[in-house]
C-alpha cells in the first residue's frame, strides 16, 4: 500500500433510557478507528442539550479518563474518527459539528465527500454564510439547517438537503429528540444499524462496531434511505431509493474496511480472498512462497496461494504501534513511517521465489521500500501482485486521490513500475473482473476506469475551503 488516504467513520446510538452512551460509543469508535486516524469525536444528547468532545488524534489519546467523564449520560450520542479528505488537520474540522439555531440544536457525523461542495458553499458564503471550518461537513449542516427553516420536521429538512448535496454522503444526525441515518442514493460508503440488549439502537459505518459494542446487527441501511429512531420507535423513508444506480465504493472491500465486517451483505473477508483467486488465475507466477503485505493484502494472498497452490507463509511483520502510512500528511512523514512498520522474516523468504501481495499501488514508494527489505532479507525473485487495478484517475468520493500527476499508474507501465520498484514483475487485478470480488456490478470503480457516477467537481483540491475564495 503506498500512501492512500480514506475519509472517515460515523457511529450513532439512540437509547430508550439515560444511560452513560459516551462510554459505548467510544468501543464503537475503537472499531473504526481504521477508518480515520487524525481526529474524532463524541456528541452525547441529555435532554436536548448537546455536549461535545473532539479533538486531533487517535480516539484512545483524545478521550481519556477525564475526556469520558466530563460527558454526561443521555439518551442519544453520536461518534466520529476522521481523515482529513476535504479540509485541513485542525481540531475545528474534528467531527461531530455541532450546530445552536432558534429550529434546535444538532450534531452532525459524516462519511464521505460531496462533489457539489465547492459550488455549495460558494453559493451560501455569497449569500451572507459564515463557515468556521473547511470542511464539506459544514456545507452539509448549512444546509439542513436552511431547510429546517421551511420543513415541518428535522427528517423532512434532511430528505430537502438530499435533493441538493450530490456525491458520497453516510450520515448520522442528533437532534434534541431524533437520531437520523442517512445514506446517499449511491451508496458509495457503507452504513448499518444494529441493536443492543437494552433496547438501545445503534448506527455504524461498519458492522465490526456493532459488534464490538454488543449490538445484534439488522441490516445494511439501502442507498438513499433515511432511518429516523426516536421515542415513536423506528421510521424509515425510501423516496430517494433507486433513482440512480449502487455505486459502493469497491475499495472498501479491497482495503478500507475491516476483514470482519459485512457490507451489503458481502464478507470483506471473503471478497479479499477471491481477489486473491483472481490474481492467482490472471497474473500467475512461477514461485516457491505466496506472502501478503499486513494488514490488508494477507487475505489476498492467502486466496492467490488457495488458487495456485503455492504455499503461504508470513514473509512481513507489521509494527503494530503505528498507524497506517496514508495518516501522514507529508511524504516526508510517510517516508519515516515505512522505514519503522515493517521488518521481512528472513527465515520465510531467503533463497526463495516469493510472490508478494498488497492492495494497492498509488506512487510506488511504499512498495519499493517493501521490496527492498525482502531483497535484503535473501528474497531470490519477487513477484509483485496487486488486489486492485492500477490507480489512473482521482476520486471524489471520499478516497483521497485528487491527482492524477501523483499516481505512477497512469504515467508509466506495469513493467516500468515493475522496474522502478525493483520487482521481477507485477501484475494487478483486472478491472474487468471488479465484479466478481463482491457478485455483483454495482460498485464504483472511477479510479480504476475514469467512469464516474456524477458529475466531475467544479473545483478539486483537498484544500480548497483553506484558500479565499474571489469576489469577484
């Protein structure tokens, strides 16, 4: 993996009685801390007041003892870990938002990128807003907030603002009295819910957070449907299902999400294995060992050793007290982190054939570095193998790739980049054959193919909201 950056994490909990819900929600976020590393946060709901914590850092640095404890109990609070896709690393970009209007209060988690966003928020900065972060978040909270004003409830407001925001959104939404989910008629990022024991109800980008809070998983929530929980029990709205097509992001199976989890009713575990098969079937290589880059390319590779019948072995040790190298936001600092995450079993590799497997290929650096160490380990051939198609377009959804300039895909060959790397060979996985890691072809694969399910961004840049935008 060299490098790519993902968006973030969202979890909810909605209770029949008080309870201390900070406490769950924070195991909640534990799980999807994978998601994002650079901040989070948790908004708790007590009888219409909202009380919030967040702050730049890993959930376990940012909520201690004492964080936890300021936190009132409630009957309603909402979660969030992030990666800074749209917006700078600053604590005002931390999620959950939360927003004091004379229609009441709100907290708002997001996943995902909106396209529309720079268009959004020109027209509401021109129209007398003023943002106090530069993230697409707040754009959303505008908004919502706006037609709350001319909605008779916080859930019609909420279906009023899908009719404007357009690209990748789950959401989860506190107000005094409602916990709303939503997810966008795409479907790009993932959202579930579950409950408890208790009664309570649970919300989550990924359904490893339910289980890891006990929650008894119920079912994905289907694109561009909006779940309303409150004290009248259980409410949903479908009117905004099927007006286009399911467009999951497939780099939530390949990479972002947990092995654990199920989404949309496919195993990430088992649709990484039949990555694997299908590089095993398309891009053979003769070899004595099969090893996966940690965390998620050793399911892949332990598919493409099933499929060739070549044995698998652990070749890489991964440094678990460091996070994933797409966290720093500096190649400088991505460069540091590589050189101390992972360390080649010598014992595995000398003298042998190896076939090596990662997700993914963004500029090559991460796996020049991997191949460098199997060579100092003894490695006598390494071919590299790669459970994704190369990486030739940006994406706006939500996965951090603004820039075509800075994927080595789409400037060179896989035998130059073979080369640069220092590999045998490389091969990648077809794109063709995308469909067929979750059986179905109702997945986005715009990076890989440049097909994208809406309209391209007026303006791109991660960074975009941290410049002024001209008068004129």
């Amino acid at each position: 993996m060299s490098s790519l950056h993902e968006e973030c994490g969202v979890i909810g909990l909605w209770s029949p009685v008080r309870a201390a819900l900070a406490d769950t929600v924070y195991y909640g976020l534990y799980a999807l801390q994978h998601r994002g590393q650079e901040g989070c946060g948790i908004a708790v709901c007590d009888d219409g007041v909202i009380t919030a914590h967040k702050d730049v850092g890993l959930v376990g640095e940012v909520f201690d003892h004492a964080a936890l404890s300021q936190l009132p109990e409630g009957n309603m609070a909402v979660g969030h870990v992030r990666y800074s896709t749209t917006g700078g690393n600053e604590r005002r970009n931390c999620q959950p938002i939360v927003v004091n209007h004379m229609k009441g209060r709100m907290a708002l988690a997001h996943n995902g990128n909106l396209s529309n966003a720079y268009a959004l928020r020109r027209d509401l900065e021109l129209s007398g807003a003023i943002f106090h972060t530069t993230s697409d978040t707040e754009t959303i909270a505008y908004i919502i907030t706006k037609k709350r004003l001319v909605t008779p409830s916080i859930e019609q407001a909420v279906l009023a603002a899908m009719d404007i925001i357009e690209g990748a959104y789950s959401l989860v939404v506190m107000s005094p009295s409602k916990l709303i989910a939503v997810r966008d008629p795409h479907g790009f990022r993932p959202l579930c819910f579950g409950k408890l024991p208790d009664g309570a109800y649970a919300v989550a980008s990924e359904s490893c957070a339910l289980t890891a809070i006990g929650a008894e998983f119920v079912r994905d929530i289907e694109p561009g449907e909006m779940i309303v929980f409150s004290s009248d029990g259980i409410k949903n709205d479908t009117s905004h299902c099927g007006k286009t097509d399911r467009s999951i992001c497939i780099f939530e199976y390949i990479y972002f999400a947990r092995p654990d989890s199920v989404i949309d009713g496919v195993s990430v575990h088992k649709a990484r294995l039949r990555a694997g098969e299908i590089l095993a079937m398309s891009r053979p290589a003769d070899a004595d060992i099969v090893i996966g880059v940690p965390d998620s390319g050793l399911d892949a590779a332990l598919g493409f050793s099933r499929a060739s019948g070549i044995p698998y072995g652990i070749g890489l040790i991964k440094n678990k007290y460091i996070a994933r190298t797409f966290i720093s936001p500096t190649q400088s600092g991505r460069a540091d982190k590589v050189r101390i995450k992972l360390s080649a079993v010598s014992e595995t590799v000398r003298g042998k054939r190896v076939i090596l497997v990662d997700d993914s290929i963004v500029r090559g650096t991460t796996g020049g570095r991997i191949v460098s160490l199997l060579r100092e380990a003894g490695a006598k051939e390494i071919h590299f193998r790669v459970s994704a198609p190369p990486f030739e377009h940006p994406c706006y959804y939500g996965t951090d790739i603004d820039s075509e300039e800075n994927l080595i895909a789409s400037r060179h060959t896989p035998q130059e980049i073979a080369a640069q790397m220092g590999a045998d060979s490389l091969g990648f996985l077809p794109v063709e054959r995308l469909g067929e890691l979750i059986g179905s072809s109702g997945c986005c694969k715009a990076c890989f193919n440049g097909s994208y399910p809406t309209a391209r961004p007026e303006n791109a840049f991660k960074d975009k909201y941290e410049m002024k935008i001209n008068d004129a």
